[in-house]
C-alpha cells in the first residue's frame, strides 16, 4: 500500500468518525465562529486605532504648520531688527568717524598755518613729532575711537606730546591690549539703544499729535473771536461816529480817516495773509475796545467840564 493511499483511508475514517460524531462538529463550528467573531473585533479595533492615528497625525501636521507660519514671522521680525540694529550701529560708527576727521581736518589746518608762518626749513624733531601724531590719529581712526585732545605750544608745528615721551608714547597708544580694552569699554547695548530710539520717537509723536489737536483749537477760537470783534464794530461805528462828532473831534475827513485806522488792522485778517497776523489782530481789537471806553467815559467828563466853566449868564 503506499503512502497516498494511507492517507486517504485516514481522511475517509476521520469523516466517518465526524459523521458518527456530530456534537463535536457542532462544538468545534462554535469555537471556530468565537475565533472569527474576536478576530473581527481585533480588526474593528486596529481599524479604530488607526483611524485615530491618522486623526493624531492630521492634527500634528496643523499645529507643525501653524509654528512654521509663526517661526517666519518671529525670523523676518527678527532679520527687520537686526538691519536696524545694524544701521544704528553703523550710524555711530559714522559720527565718531566724522569726529575724528573733525579733529584731523582742524589739526591739519593748525599745522598748516604754522608752517605758512614759519620761515625756512622746518625742524626735523618738529617734523618727527608731527609724523608720530598723524600715526596716532590715524591709528586711532582705524580703531573707531575718539582722539583724545592734545594741548599745543608755540615752539612745535602741530600737537605735542609731553617732554620725554618720544616713541615709548608712540608704542603704548598703538598697543593692542589697551586698544582692544579700550574697544571693550566703547561696546554700548544695541538693544537698550533701540528701545531708547523707540520711546523718544512715541515721546515726539504723542507731542506732535496733542500741538496739532492744540492748534486746531487756537485756529477755531481765533476764528470765533474775528468774527465777534467784525460784528462789534460794525454794531458799535455809527455810534463812537456820533460821539465823536458830538466831543468836537474834528471833521469828516478825519473822523472818517481815525475809524480807518482802527479798522485797518482788524480788517487785514480778511486777506490772503490774515493768517500770519493773529498778534496785531489781537492788539487792534484791544485798541478798539480801549478807545470805545476811553470816548464813553471821556463824553461825561468834557460835558460836565463845559457846564463848569461857562459863566453864568
């Protein structure tokens, strides 16, 4: 008998064996359906997870995206303050650098003159010492510092060092150990200058802003107070006329020409440059005012007068 043949006598015993058996086959149909039924519900979960996993990601990628966006932001504010940051610096460099041309123009121009005045060949200590100063300053340009101010006397052809000092003085200003300590303490805080900048620019617009609000009220009040003084004199000319011509003051020509002259500078605001003349507009209405009381009063008292003085008839 061979080997295929074994086994397929086994295999038709053991259906046999199911077919006689057939609460076994029931059970084992139930164990094999539990096992589905858990492996389906080992699937469903998986597919939740990953479900959630993916949800997980969905929402890691927003938030990545959303700190990207504010990262290149923060980056382009940052790269706009480092460009101002470096111009201010830049700037400083430029004003001491101009200082320091300042000082060797003005020193340059000294020797010049001394030299024009002096007659013959320059002395060659002179000339030494005036070469070891231009070395300093320039050395002291390259380094961005000041110079410092030398003192002069009248018997050398630029500043002048103090006596004895000769080249040892030229090799402890171009040391660069006192030159980078130097440079040390010249570092300023480019951020603390930059806040400094911004509060003195809020300062002046917060100042501007309230000048102007403060001018425009100005403006309207003086406005307001031309239009008051216009309506008063012309409610007011006929009568100061009448009382006037009732003192005596003289006749019509110069009564008129008396009113012209008061009027004239408050009528001027009237122009094209009333604008520029609020002071002398202030200063005639107050000489209008002043002369309509002066004439008020004066009226009683010339009238009084002239009764006390007529002799009784």
């Amino acid at each position: 008998m061979s080997e295929a043949e074994a086994v397929n006598e086994t295999l038709v015993d053991t259906d046999l064996t199911t077919l006689d058996r057939p609460g076994e086959a029931s059970g084992q149909e139930e164990q094999l359906d539990e096992v589905a039924t858990s492996l389906l519900h080992d699937i469903e979960g998986s597919q939740l997870e990953v479900q959630r996993m993916l949800e997980d990601q969905r929402l890691q990628a927003e938030e990545l995206g959303s700190m990207k966006e504010h990262l290149c932001t923060e980056l382009q504010q940052l790269r706009d303050d480092a460009w101002r940051f470096h111009m201010n610096v830049e700037l400083e460099m430029l004003k001491r650098q101009l200082a320091i041309l300042s000082n060797l123009d003005a020193d340059l121009d000294d020797m010049e003159a001394r030299l024009d005045s002096e007659q013959g060949e320059p002395d060659e200590e002179i000339m030494r010492k005036m070469l070891e100063d231009a070395r300093a300053a320039t050395l002291a340009m390259l380094t961005r510092k000041p110079e410092s101010s030398v003192a002069t006397n009248g018997n050398c052809a630029g500043p002048s060092k103090s006596a004895g000092g000769g080249d040892e003085d030229a090799d402890a200003e171009i040391d660069p150990e006192v030159d980078a300590a130097e440079t040390e303490d010249e570092d300023f805080d480019v951020s603390a200058l930059q806040q400094r900048l911004d509060e003195d620019l809020r300062i002046m617009h917060e100042q501007l802003q309230a000048v102007k609000a403060e001018s425009a009220v100005v403006a309207a009040r003086k406005a307001q107070l031309e239009a008051e003084l216009r309506q008063l004199m012309e409610e007011k000319a006929d009568d100061l006329s009448a009382q006037l011509r009732d003192l005596g003051f003289g006749d019509d020509q110069s009564l008129d020409g008396y009113l012209e002259e008061i009027r004239g500078p408050a009528d001027a605001g009237n122009g094209p440059e009333g604008s520029d003349n609020a002071d002398e507009k202030s200063g005639a209405s107050e000489d209008v005012d002043a002369a309509a009381a002066d004439v008020v009063v004066a009226a009683p008292q010339e009238a009084t007068a002239g009764e006390t003085a007529s002799p009784p008839p």
